[in-house]
C-alpha cells in the first residue's frame, strides 16, 4: 500500500520530518510518500495561507503520477480536504479528523494545543465541519508559530506542555490532541509530562488510511464528493502554468 | 463608493448579469466595479471548483489596482471569503451570509433554493460557518446547472418557484433566498410565484456592504483576520505568473 | 422614507439622543421620527418592563397616523419585535438582532457590552430567538443603570472599555456590540479604546431598515406574521384609553 | 394552599373550563382561584395577542389582593410568565412548561398537538426558552382556532387525534402534550385514542405548583427575576386606568 | 400510594436517610418503602460502580412482591432507569432528572453541585439524556467522596456551600441541585447559605412521582419502554441466584 | 496482538459469525478471541437487555484470565462502554462508535440502518454520548429481529437495502453503517445494492483498535475512566457466584 502524505506547506525540511513520524507508525508493507505543494507559503498560520494550501496540496497530488491509495493531508485545521475527496478515488484523510476521532475513543473530551492564537478559529471550524466538535473541550495556543516548532525542543515542549496542563485542569480534557503536522513526533514526551494520551494527527491519519485501505473503504460518490462535471477550467492545473 | 462585486466563476456574462443587478439596487453615488477570476471554472458546482474560486477570487481581486470601498463575493456557498478578510482592509461581504441575514428580518424561518443538490452540503456548511444557519429550514435545489440558468427563464422560474412552494408547505419557510449569483434578477418573480419575501444574494450584499462603509465599520484585524504574517509565499500572486 | 424609531421606555430625552444618533447616520432622503410610549417605565432593565414596552411600543406605533417606511424598535434585548411584525405592513427592526447581524459579518467573534447583569439573560434570549447566537462570544454587564448612561462620561466608557477589553482578551470576541440604545454615540470611542469594529444598535438598525425598504422587502406574511386574525380584542389600543 | 389559575385570554367561560379542570386534579386542600385579564382578545392566536395577554395576565394579578401561595398562567406558548416572575414571590408555573417537563418523564420524545399552524413557532420558541425543547419531537397544529375548541367535541377530538396518530408514526413521539388551554379535559380521550400517554398543560402546572409550594420553592431572586429596581412607571397598572 | 425508593448503593443506613428525607415531603397517604439493592458498592461513584447499580436496582424492585403505584431512582447521575422503565408498568422517576426539571421551573439556569469530580460526566451526560440540560450553567464537584457526606456536618455544608457560591458568581446559577443522594436533608441550610432555591433530588422525585400518579400518568409503552420482547435470558435475576 | 471480541448476547452462533468477521479484517499477528457472557439475554433488542449486557460483557472480560492488547464490544447502540474503559487498562472500542468514524471520514453524511425500532432510541443516544452524532443523517429500521438476521439472507438483505436507499434518497446519507453485530459481512452486499461505502462495526472496531495498540493509545485514566476507588462490592463478580 502506497499512502501520499502531503505537507500544506512548502518547507522541504517540515515534509521530512512528517514523513518520517508517518513512516515510524506506518504497517510494514506500507510505503509513504512525502509531497511538498509548488505553490503556497513556507509555514501556513491564517486563512489565505491555508486556502493557498488547499489549491498547493491538491496540485501537488495531481502533478503525482504514480498509483496510490490513499492521501493523507498534513496540515492541522486547514482547508481543501473536501476539494481531494471530490477528484480522487481513493480514501482522503485529513490530520485535524483523524487525531479528533481517535481522541474520541480514549477520553470524555479531548483539547488540541496549537501553535498561533490566530489558528485557533481554523482549528474550531475544521473540528466542527468534520462532526468531531462535540467532545472538543478547547483549542489552546502555544505561542509558537509553525516554524518556531523547529526550534529548542526543551522550549518547545514546556510552551506545550503549559498548555496541555491547563486544558486538563481549566477545561477537563482527559486526552490531548497536538495541533500542527510540524508537532509530530512529541506526542510521547507531552504524555509523559501530563500523564494524559497524547495523540499525533500525522501517525493517526496514517493508521485510519491503512485501516480504510484495509477495509475497502472509498469516499462515498454519492452526492458531495462525486466526480467534478466536466467542464472548462482554465489556467489549471498550476504545475503545468509553472512548466511552461 | 467603489464595490468590486467578484464573480467566483470565469463566465464573463455572469460577471456582466451579477454586476447589473448589483448596480440596480446600488445607492446613487456607489459604483460597481464586476470582477471576473483569471483562473478557474466556468461555473462552480463542487468544492473542487469552489477551492479554485476561492484562490481566483482572491488574486484577481489582488491584481485590481485602483482604490475600493468594499468587496462582494458573488458566490453561494463557496469558500474564501475569510482569506479576502485577512488581506484586505476594507469590509468583504459574501453574498451567502448576506441573504441569510436579511431573510433572518423577515420571517421566523428562511429557505434556501440553489441549483444542484451536490451544492447543497456546500451552502449549509457555509450558513454554519457564517453564524446564520439555526433559521434556515432547508436548503433545497432545484436540479438546474449554474449555466442552465441562462436558459429559457421560463422553465428556470417553474423549477425555482416549485422548490420554494415546498419550502414554505413542508419545511416551514416564510422567507425564501435565491441560492446563486447566477439567479441575480428573479427574485421580484419568485416574490410574486409564492407571495414570500424573496432575497437576492447580490442585492442583499450591496447594500450591507454600502451600510458597513457608510457607518466606517471594517473587518476586525483583532485575531482571526488580522493580516498575514509576513513569510515566503512562492508562486503567488497566480496573475503575475500568467504574465510571464 | 421615513423611519419610525421608537424608544422603549418612556424617557423623553434618551429618546431624542436615540434619534439623533439615527439622523447622524441615515442616507440623505431618510426622515427619522422619533417616537417615546405613552405607558412604561423611564428605563427599561428587566422583563416586566420590558413587556410593558412591547406593549408600550405597539400602542405608540398605533397611534402615530402619518405614513412610515419602517419601525426600529430601539431598545436593547426586549420583547415585543414579534407583534409589531404581525401588526404592521412595513419591515419591523430591533436594534439588538441588527447589531448582531452587523458584528457577524466583521469578525470570528462579537460580545455584547450592556448595563446590568440582570438584562444578560434577556438579550442571551433575544439573540437565540434572532438566529444571531452561535457567533455570539459573551453577553458582559458594565454595572451602570440605563439611566446612569446619560453621567459622567469618562466614567461611562472606562466602565464599558473595560469589559470590552475583557471580552477580547478572555472570551474570544473580534467585534464589539454596544448593548443598550442609551449607548448611542459611543461606538466610536469604544472602538478606539479597544481597536475592535463597534457596532451601535441603533446605526446598525437604521442602515438595515433603508436596506430592507431600498430593495422593496416586507415582513412575510406567510405564517408567522400573518395579520391578527379578526376578533374582539378590550379596553385596546390604550392611547384611546388615556384619552377619556 | 390556594392557587391563581390566570386565563390569558378575555373569555370568560375558557376561564371557567380551565378552572375546573385544575380543581379535577387539585390535592384536598387547595384552592384553585380562576382569573380573567380586564384587556386583551377573546382568543390568543398570535404573537399581538400574546404580548397583549403577558400584560393583561400581570395586570389581572396585580388586581388580585387577597394571598395565594402559587400562579399558574394557562396559555399555550404565551409571552409573560418572566415578567410574573419578577414581580410576584410565589412560584410561576406556565402550562407549556408544566406540560413538557411531565412529558419528558414519560417517554423518550414528546410532541405537541396545538391549535392553528401560526402558533407553532410560538410554542417552538416558548420550549425552546424554557430549556425543554430538546427532546420536543414535533409540533403540530390540528388546524382549530382556539375558540372552535367549543364546538362539536367529536370534530375537535378527530383533528386531534389525527396529528396526534401522525406525531407517533411519522415524528417518533411517546407522549403528547395537548398544546391549548382551552383543550383541558380531553387528555383521557386522546390517550384512550392513541395508546399513548397524553399530557394536559393545565393539570401538570397545578401538580407542580403543588409540589412547588409543599417543598417550600419559591422563584430565585439571584438574578434574572430579582424584584424590579425602583423606578416611574407611567400609566401602570392598567386596571387602575380603566377604573378612572 | 405507594412508592418505592430504591437507593442505588448497598448502604443500608443510606437507604434509610433517603427514605426519611422522602417521607418528609410526601403527601399524607404516600407510603415510602426504602430499598437496597442485593449486589453493588457501598457507595456509586463512577461507571463501573453505576453499571452494577443498574443493574441492581432492577433485581431490587422485581424482588419486591407487595404492589405499588411508582419507582424512584434514588441516585444522581446514574445508569439505569430506562431499564426501568422499560421493564415496568407504573411511573418510573430519576432523582437526577426530577431536581433538573423543577430548578427549571425557578430560574433562568441551574447549577448541580456533586461530590467527586470523576462524577460531573455522568451527571452531565444523564442531564443531556433526560432533556433538561439546556439550563444547566455548571455541575462542580465539591471534592467530597459518597460516604463522606455522612461525616461532619459543617464540613460537608462549607464544601457544597463553596461550590454552590461560585456557580453563583461565576457560572450564573440562580438555582441550585444538591448533586447526591447522600445530600438528601442539606437543601435547607445551602438554600439559607446562599440566598438561592436549592432543590434535593430525593424530595423533587417523590412529589414528581405523586404527580404523575394523581395524573393518572404512567411510562408510554410506544415504542422506547414497550415490554421486553419474550426471549430467553439465563443467569436472571440475580435475586434469584444468590437464594440458590 | 490479542483482541477480545465479546458479543453482547448469550447466542453462541452469533459470537462465532461475530469473531469470523474480525477475523477476515484482521491483521497478520492480530489474535481474535471471541467471548460470550454467562449473563443475559439471547438477543439484544432495548434498554433491559442492554443494560444486562453491559454487566454481562463486563463480567465475562474480568473472567478472561489470560494478556490482552484491546476490548471490542461488539453491540450496536448498547450501554457498558465506559464501565469497561474504567475497569480495564488497555483500549476499548465500542463497535457503533468505530462504525460512525469511520463513516465520518467517507462522506459528508451518514445514515445507520438497524433491526428494530425500538433500538433507534438507543442508537441515537449512544451516537450522541460517543461524539459522533453531528454528521448522521438519520437512523432506520429494518423492521429484523437480531435472531432474525440468521434467516433468509435473500429477504434479510432485501430489507436492509431497503432502508438505505431511503436514507441516501431522502435523508441524504452518503455512507451506511450497519447498525446490528449481527449484519456482520453483509456489508459487501449492501455497498454493491447502493453504490454508497458501507461499514460494518465489527470491522471498524478491529482496525481502530489495532491502530489504538500499534500507536501504544490507550484510555485516559485522568479523570471519567480512572480505575473504580477501592471499596466494598458485593455479589461481585457475577462468574464467581455462578461457580458456586
């Protein structure tokens, strides 16, 4: 099985690094593929960035031209994942979904610590649109933006971890969500300062792709994800604009 | 007072046909200025094409470089508008939200009536996001494509018109809204068909967005919409790649 | 046009700063009568009085025997809206529902800064029954009476600056609503003590009324709304009581 | 203990019919004191005559000078009772709220059958406010006015029973509710007819004004319904007016 | 009448506290009888614990051979009472739910206070489930475990009172709902504490149960609680098994 | 890996069908043991047997004296989740909570097609205490016993079908779950019927708890499922009084 896990972002280095998370929970047999978009910002933290993603990530998956099976978008509350579901076959996972419906399983309420205070409206919308909002008890920022995450990782993690306490004391989280693909691979450290679950959006969206793949599960064609009508779309698909 | 009115699709008489019912509600004094993307699809039917409209809403109102007092998203249930907020000083009204707020005026319950039911998910995520959904008792379509609605006005007036008879007998609709820029103009027929109050998308948004300029009111940069961050955005803006 | 705007309580000179605020934004064209009930209470901060001023409002309304476009009834969270609506022909606007549609198209979030804690519950309730609560952040009490309003202004902003700046900081909110029609004219300084868009009530609700009148739109009559059907109805309207 | 049964509309022989439906159900012991408003319409249909009968319902009580331990305000979906609320010491029990309280206890969904379709949204919005909607499967309207109750018994028992039947079948309701006053004393009927347990409004407030008074629970003072602030009340109470 | 009163532990001199807490409010003529279960904890304070107590309850009241009119469910927050309900013919009463509708009745919005934090999520969830959450502000825990309210009673008053006064403060509760069964007989002194209604589960129950049979109105048998459907079950009631 | 697969009823047949269905999804290594309670009824159909079920399920874990990874309880719409979650350290996975998240991820709205009736309620409540009630468009009844299902596999799919093509057609539904343990592997069929992605929950719930254990997930024990507080339990468990 061959899983793309796309980054929203155009930072090779934040694609690695969540291709590598993705690869250390990944089934043996499972290959995972890290795309990074051609068009868009390096770190996306507000609206026009992540709708700038939505377009990047989905021409970034068509201008891939080998078979796969599933598409994994890496990018924590952003946009676009409906737009995938429409033109593809195979399943769509989006991090923000996967890491909320696992949370679900573990605890009464979850919260989501995130980078910037400003993502925090993004973060409550996706939850919302994706049907995983009920058990949401917050959405709490950090501080850090996206690529400070890359940065001292003792900083990185009490900036964290102040937060994750705070959502279990102040707001009765029971299970902690990590709210941005450039998080990935602290989940075990923030379980063991908080002693609360700690889910991953990146491995988590991995193992609900495999299980889909699995099961032979497809996004439903019925109604809102069915194919585009054809019709006349001009000046797209943008890596072709960019060859010329 | 300028008001750029943005079509989401790149069909050229729909811009013309949205701006001409922008200017015949417009207050004496307010010029209007129709926009037409420079990429994306003819007629947005799908969050495919939505996403795309989204991001060519967004450039093309970039690559406008005179002064403007308020912007007009002339798309029913697209996506977008919150990206225009963040970069744009001035107030962006989408014609989605606009509608529903005046039909929320006139009657306890409003429904709306679109073109595809494929569109239908689309314009209910977007009444939810905008705050307005709790009074909407349905959202109905009409089977009739974005472009079939150049047609022969009269079939388009009977399907149109038998959804909104439904509306108010089965769902409890007191109010109805044209659910598409591209039923610009039938509003005074559908009005007279059921003896609702009907809401155009376009008329209702011009004159909100004559209100807002006229009280100085402007998008809050507190939080979710304050400007960009600055950072490397590459292959952006889409209008000067087209140049090249 | 000419705009009917009625005070809620019986005090004559909050009724003429109410419709002076509603001249100093009304298009060139638009009279504004101001209107004070003939029976209620000086100042309206609860339910009895406040279903005495839906009476109040009504009675006066009746009485008022030249042409009118449109009513706003100005008072901030009170009943009665729904009968004038079934009452009169032309569109009926309260100040709190305008307030609230305005502030929902400027930001993620609005919070609603009114005078004593106990008129919270009563515009809570208002803005459920509006369909304007789900952006609605918090509903905070500055602790000044209706009446002290018209005091010390200094003392009258810093009370009101200061939960508006809480509501920003703790609760979320992106734009300001001024909860009391005794607080028009002080949107602008609201504003700029706090740098959020401040919407006025009164000013929202003028701008909404020429809107609704401009594009030819009437309250539904389909159900809701209908008139009152005939029958005998005591001792009513009572102007004609206080007459005898 | 005895208990003010007020009749939110002017006639006089509803008045008599609701009264000896609370004295059918009454503990030995309590007195049940029927009320009938000096102002107000015959019958109550809509929002005008509601806000009407919220004045004429306060008023007539006021009048009343003799002590009483409870006040059961019996209108179905009627503005008024916060305003009771406020004023008076003894525990308010509306017949919507009583009524749907006992119907939770009996089943798993309740719906109400009420008069003309024009009261629904009153009725919706009244279990709404009264934090009792959530498990209201529906509200129908049989299509009586409310003095049409007194007509032929077995027609006004058909056009119940007939939406009482589809509430179950089509809406998934256990348990009805009798959605008028003026239908008091056709709970047996009804149930008889459909199987299902049927609630009479005018019943349930008495009970649980009852129990109200037995537990020594009065109405909280805390906030919303603390005792109005000491103010000029002009032209109040209206039964003083009308003794001029 | 009579009704019985099951407490939901296996704490005898609990049972008899709720017994005599019961008998304070019933009305002459109401005969309470006090059960315990034959297998469960000493004290219910989670979902393993309220899981048996369903449980054994049930076996409780099919042990019990003499008649009676209705059943009380004498623990807060727990599991079971649609098995109840579902099993017998006559009324079926939680004292979690009763508390929860009568607090409606006496103010804008409610607050429980309980014993130990990892009980608010069942409390919670049985508030939602029974329909009558919509006005509850908070449920707080005041630290103390079941059987620890039979210690020292100004211990256990401070603890609630502390709780109570916040949810006051902080929450907006006007009412308040003593959390426990073990609170039966403490209404009084937290409702003179704080100057707020304080309603005890025990007591609302037991005058809710009465009203229902005064009523004439017992469990809908439509479609949630018909009858069990004839099968076999082995293993059951365990009454039965531990006589072997 | 060990999952234990433990059927809600006491029919044998069923948990075999039951344990070969995990097994057909399983992963290579993925041990799948089914039990059977020693409690209760032979089949499931309401709240008396669900909560038999959820005791017996319990007891019939703690009899299991050999490692474990995982919990499946294989029941559609049944109590007992969260007595197992506070009782046992490793991952439980409820199989109707597993089915609706993985739905969620196909489609923008999904529908639950059970056996009977009476078990709608206590789908919707258990979908509603899960979290994942927000995208399910409606949940329908076959009008199939659970022994029922055993039967002509012609007329038993025939019903089914039936009922999830209404759900695409009229309540939008894009994805079907299967809402009985005993549909088990009817999945294939029902998807090719009507073109729309069915799961199945058992299947749901293997991959969800293979994932849970592969990403060393496992249920908060912060505050709802921390272990039971030390205390006296009599008659405890049931599988020791049965050996006597």
């Amino acid at each position: 099985m061959r899983i793309l896990v796309v980054n929203v972002n155009t930072t090779e280095s934040m694609t690695e690094s969540i291709a590598a998370q993705a690869r250390a929970v990944a089934a043996p047999g499972t290959e995972i593929v890290g795309l990074t978009p051609f068009i868009g910002a390096d770190s996306v933290e507000g609206n026009f960035e992540s709708y700038l993603a939505a377009i990047g990530v989905l021409d970034r998956v068509l201008a891939y031209d080998e078979p796969y099976d599933a598409v994994v978008q890496a990018g924590f509350g952003e946009h676009g994942q409906e737009g995938l579901k429409e033109v593809l076959e195979v399943p769509v996972v989006d991090i923000t979904d996967a890491a909320a419906h696992l949370a679900c399983l573990l605890g009464y309420r979850y919260s989501v610590v995130t980078t910037l205070d400003r993502a925090v409206p993004l973060i409550e919308e996706r939850l919302m649109l994706g049907g995983v909002a009920d058990h949401c008890a917050s959405v709490r920022a950090s501080g850090l933006g996206v690529l400070e995450l890359e940065g001292d990782q003792d900083v990185v993690l009490a900036a964290i971890t102040d937060q994750a306490v705070r959502a279990i004391k102040e707001d009765g989280a029971e299970v902690l969500v990590l709210g941005c693909g450039g998080m990935a691979g602290l989940d075990a450290a923030v379980r063991e300062a908080t002693g609360a679950p700690t889910v991953d959006g990146v491995a988590a969206a991995v193992k609900l792709a495999e299980s889909l793949v699995n099961l032979g599960l497809k996004t439903s064609k019925v109604r809102t994800y069915a194919p585009p009508r054809p019709k006349t779309v001009v000046n797209w698909p943008l890596h072709r604009l960019l060859q010329r």
